[in-house]
C-alpha cells in the first residue's frame, strides 16, 4: 500500500511520467460510462417516478448503452415501495447495481458510526438484488471535506468490507437542472423542452471535454472517464440525445466494468488534499497543484441557473448575465 501511494503521489507531481499520447490514442482515450444516483427518486416536473424509470430503461436500450451503474439508496423503497421492481429491472436489462447508503447520508453530517452503519444497510438490501458491483459511491461526492481523519477511517472501513469507492469523473450538477424544472412545472412556467434538452446535452458533453483536459494536464492521460447523471426525467427524456452528442464529439460509452477497471481508480484511495469532496479529477487535479478552474464552469449553480433562465424559461439572464 504504501509503495502504491508513493507511486500515485509522483505520477500525480510528475506528468512527465506518462508517455505523451499519439492522436490516436487520444482518440480512443474519450471512453466514457454513464452512472445513476439516488434510485428510487420522487416524481420530477413532467413524469410519475414509475413512468420514467420505464422509459429511461427503454430510452438507455434504444442508444445501445448495454451497462450503466446505478447507486441505489433503499431506505427510500420506503416512500416509494415499486422502485424495487424497477430497481430489478434495470439489473435484469444488464445494468449493475451498487452502494450509494440506504439514506442518502452526508458523511460531515453524519457521526461515522451513522455513516458506517448506513453503508451495511445498502449492502445487506444488495445481497437480496442481482447483478450488484463492489463499489460505493460517497452522497453529494462528500468524502470527508476537511476532516482527514473522517476521510481516512471510512476508507478503512470501506476497505474491510471490500468495497471500492465508486468515484466520478465528470459532473454537470445534472440535479440542479431537474430541481429547475420541478420549480418551474412548480410555478406554472412555459419550458421551452428544445432548449432545455440542447442544455442538458450542451452541459455533460462540456464537462467530459472539460475534465477530458483536466486530466491530461494533471497526469499525462486522460482515464475511462464516469459520468454523474441521476434517476431524473431529465436523464429519461434526453439521455439518448446526450448519447448522440457524446459520440458527436468524439466520445465512446463503455461499461462501468470497464471504467472502473482503469489504473486511474488507484488515486480514489490516495489522495490526500485539503478537501475532500467533488470528482475524482478534481482532487487528482488539485494534488497535483493545477490552479483553479478545477471544476466544470456550470457546476456554479448560479451560472447554471442564468442559463436556464434564458435558454428555457425565455428571461432575462439577470444583472450577472
């Protein structure tokens, strides 16, 4: 272990330890797998919770996507018991299913014995469910902030039940746009549905390219990439559309399998910055000591706001815009 976190400590200092890539394998190096958070969610602004994880399956088979990862959270079969079914549904469609707590806890708000404690919780319902991955993916990507020695002790602890963290590497706060439209479905507001799908595509395809450089300045290549998506109707109405303006640009969807087979997941357990919190590429970026931007622009949830405002509600962007 420890000549392991020496290993990534200097490839991360040193990008000269990476041979430079050819054009061709830059071109293979777009490899991207498309995960879900926070199965089962509530109803969004345009569909039932059961309706859009029927078509979302549907619309992830009609793009030729063969395996993406959700990250359930079971404490919420609570509130919505069908999830289940749909939960074995997208195993039965080939999907993998892995560890997300069973109540989306914040490990800074939460004491460690609480956080530890919903992570068996996940896995004891994942025991029950096919097609399950060893992998555990941090709420709100909250890895301890701050707090090292939080960090460290649910690394541990992930470690004895022979878990791997189910880490990101490219996030377009896609949550953000989908509270947006409840808000505005909310309020009686016109969406203009050609904007906001040209928003939600616009939006990831940026962030992947974003973080496609981020990592090629931080190490010297750039990884299969994980995308963060959610359960939303956001996700079920355009998740084709992002499919086709990914491959538009250059990207190919993989496998979670694949993604998380990358050398690059060795830094997941490694690094150690100032905070712990965010993508994956962020932190390799930032230990690397690559000045900010380190995050995708419209992660700025005031940005994103801006642009949803104009491009789909028709106003005026604001003082800022």
């Amino acid at each position: 272990m420890v000549m392991i976190r020496l290993f990534a400590l200097v490839c991360l200092t040193l990008a000269a330890c990476f041979a430079p890539l050819t054009g061709a394998q830059a071109k293979e190096d777009r490899r991207i797998a498309l995960t879900f958070d926070d199965v089962p969610r509530m109803a969004g602004a345009f569909m039932t919770a059961d309706d859009r994880a029927t078509r979302l399956r549907s619309a992830l088979r009609e793009a030729g996507v063969g395996q993406a990862a959700f990250f359930v959270n079971p404490g919420m079969l609570a509130k919505r018991p069908t999830g289940l079914d749909h939960i074995r549904a997208y195993a039965a469609d080939g999907h993998v299913i892995a560890n997300h707590t069973a109540l989306h806890s914040s490990l800074s708000e939460s004491t460690l014995a609480e956080f530890i404690a919903d992570i068996d919780s996940a896995s004891r319902f994942l025991d029950t469910i096919e097609n399950t991955r060893p992998w555990f993916r941090f709420p709100y990507l909250d890895e301890g902030r701050a707090d090292a020695a939080r960090r460290d002790a649910v690394r541990a602890a992930l470690a004895e039940r022979g878990l791997l963290n189910g880490y990101v590497t490219v996030d377009a706060s896609d949550w953000f746009y989908e509270q947006l439209t409840i808000d505005a479905a909310r309020d009686g507001k016109r969406m203009d549905m050609i904007g906001l799908r040209n928003l939600y595509a616009e939006s990831h395809v940026e962030a992947a390219e974003f973080n496609y450089a981020l990592a090629r300045n931080a190490v010297g290549y750039s990884p299969a990439h994980v995308m963060l998506l959610h359960e939303t109707d956001l996700a079920a109405l355009f998740i084709g559309d992002l499919v086709v303006a990914l491959e538009r640009a250059g990207w190919t969807i993989i496998s979670a399998d694949e993604a998380y087979a990358d050398p690059f997941g060795r830094y997941a357990a490694s690094y150690d910055t100032p905070s712990a919190q965010g993508t994956l590429t962020e932190q390799v970026a930032w230990q690397a000591g690559l000045p900010a931007p380190r995050w995708y622009a419209r992660n700025n949830t005031e940005l994103a706001a801006r642009e949803f405002r104009t491009r789909v509600l028709g106003e005026p962007a604001g003082p800022e815009g």
